[in-house]
C-alpha cells in the first residue's frame, strides 16, 4: 500500500522552451511556464503542486472542491481548466498563526487581494463558478455530497485534527469514480515538522524554526525544548515557541504510520500513497526515535503523495 519515494514536482526536462514555445501537451512541465504563473499569481509551490495535479487527474472540465486553500480564479480556469470551484478555507487558521507576531506565513486567502466575496459556512453547492467558503471540510453538510469530480488539496492534510471525519467528507462530497489529490508537507515525523512560525522576541530579532535541530521536537520533550530556547532567545519567546512546537491547534502532530491507518479505514481505492520528500535521518538518531516512538520507522519522509478514488 505504501509506495517508495519519489520526487514530486511540476518540472519536466524541458531545457531552454520559454512560456510562449509552450504548448498544451507540455504547459504543465515547463520550468519557465511554473516560474511565469508564480510570478503572474504571487505563489509558491501551489503552482508546481497544482501542475502536478493536473498530469496525473486533470482539472479539464471538472466540478472541483478545493480543502484548505483557494487557488485564483485566473488560474483556476484559464490555465487549470476547471468547470467550477469550489475553496474552503479553515476560518481561523490564519488567525491563529497571527497571535505569534511578526510571522511570515503567507496563505492563499482570496479576499484580502481579489473581489471574490467569501462565505461563512457551505451557502448552496455550485452557486457560483467560483465559490469561497469559510468553513472546516469535516463539517460539510449533506448538501454538498456527490456533488464533486476532483477534491483537491495541498499543504493541508498536516494541519486537519478530525483526519477520520475529514476523509470520510471528502468521500461523500465526491461522485461515484471521482479522485482525491493531496500533496503535502512537512508532518510532524519530519526533521521539521513542527512548522513553528516566525516571530519577534524581546530583543527585536526575528527568531524561526532554524533554531530547532533536526527532529529536535521529538527528540526533547516541552520542558527540555523550553530550557534549550531560553540559551538562544528570551523566555517569553521560548515559551511562546514551546507553545507552537507542541501544543497550537495548526497542525495535527500526525506520523507517516498514522496518516496510512487513517486511509486504510476509508472507502476509498488508494491510486497512489508514496513518500513525497525524504531526508535522510542519521543512524544515531534513526534509533533513538525508533526507541521513543515504538512502531513508529518512516522518521526521514517529510510528506505524502496521494490519490484515491471513490
């Protein structure tokens, strides 16, 4: 059921080919296409991962439901070719990142920079081409089900707490034969997977997640951690970034073993469930988490590749 790991990326050897040599059989792996629609749109890797998508199940056509983020409706239609789409956003996600100051995440929330008018709650299913929902996938309501051809979600997955209740809406939200697309990154297993965000101490620096080793956040325990900031920052802000590492409700602190469990207890057919990005893991500390965390062995995978199928 679990793949070996592969490289997931947008780009194709394409050599010296520039955005107007493209053509339709090759826009999608076109390094200068992707750089162009980053440029164009004011996106990272959402341009390459949503490419990836549209190789391997395609968006041409398709009632799309978008989980944790909104893609432009630019790029939605006029590159992605979808039929319509439909993006629900967490409501408070960016909320809560924002608490610890000075931090440098950047979302795809639509309404800060587009005329789009977002939702609160799931309103009537395909009201619009377009459709920008305020809302948590684990909530969707009835209405909303068999009404999708494609789920499509990246950078997600490691931030959603009810993974059961989640899945199991993206499968009644899909039609009979249609696929989910995850790809995302980093889960709590990886070397940094505590996505602590930037922040400001007490002295005015800026202070981020390279202050943390390696699978520092499991090899010490909140105590340890708190000590070991407090010798390269304040103690306000090392307790603030304990309170990130382990405790702030943005991500789920899920290993690769769980993620598998939670699939495997689904309906869906899995089309592909493989390691996305990996990283080595010296063997020292490969056998000192495989001693704190029994059963758990997948400590160098950084994130999952995923297609299902109802």
């Amino acid at each position: 059921m679990f793949q070996s790991s592969v490289s997931v990326s947008a780009r194709g050897g394409m050599g010296e080919t520039t955005a107007e040599q493209t053509t339709a059989t090759n826009i999608f792996t076109s390094p200068a296409f992707v750089e162009e629609c980053r440029q164009r749109f004011g996106l990272s890797y959402h341009i390459s991962y949503a490419f990836n998508c549209a190789l391997s199940v395609s968006f041409a056509g398709k009632h799309i439901l978008e989980v944790g983020g909104s893609l432009p409706p630019n790029l939605v239609f006029d590159i992605l070719e979808a039929k319509t789409w439909t993006a629900i956003e967490t409501p408070d996600y960016e909320d809560s990142l924002a608490e610890a100051g000075g931090i440098t995440h950047k979302g795809t929330l639509l309404y800060t920079d587009t005329d789009v008018t977002p939702t609160k709650g799931f309103g009537t299913p395909l009201a619009a081409r377009y459709n920008f929902l305020l809302a948590n996938i684990e909530d969707l309501p009835e209405c909303h089900h068999e009404k999708y051809d494609l789920v499509f979600s990246i950078a997600t997955f490691e931030h959603i707490q009810k993974m059961p209740s989640a899945l199991d809406r993206m499968y009644r939200a899909l039609k009979p034969g249609g696929k989910l697309f995850s790809l995302f990154a980093p889960i709590w297993s990886a070397y940094d997977g505590h996505h602590l965000p930037e922040m400001v101490d007490a002295s005015g620096r800026k202070v981020d997640r390279s202050l943390i080793p390696p699978w520092g956040h499991l090899l010490a325990r909140p105590p340890e951690m708190y000590r070991y900031l407090c010798t390269r920052t304040d103690p306000e802000t090392a307790a603030t970034m304990v309170y990130y590492i382990y405790h702030a409700p943005s991500i789920n602190r899920l290993f690769t073993e769980d993620y598998i469990g939670h699939i495997a207890q689904t309906r869906f057919k899995v089309i592909n469930l493989t390691r996305a990005f990996t990283a080595p893991v010296p063997p020292n500390i490969q056998s000192t988490l495989a001693t704190l965390y029994p059963g758990r062995a997948h400590f160098d995978n950084n994130g999952l590749y995923i297609i299902l199928e109802k």
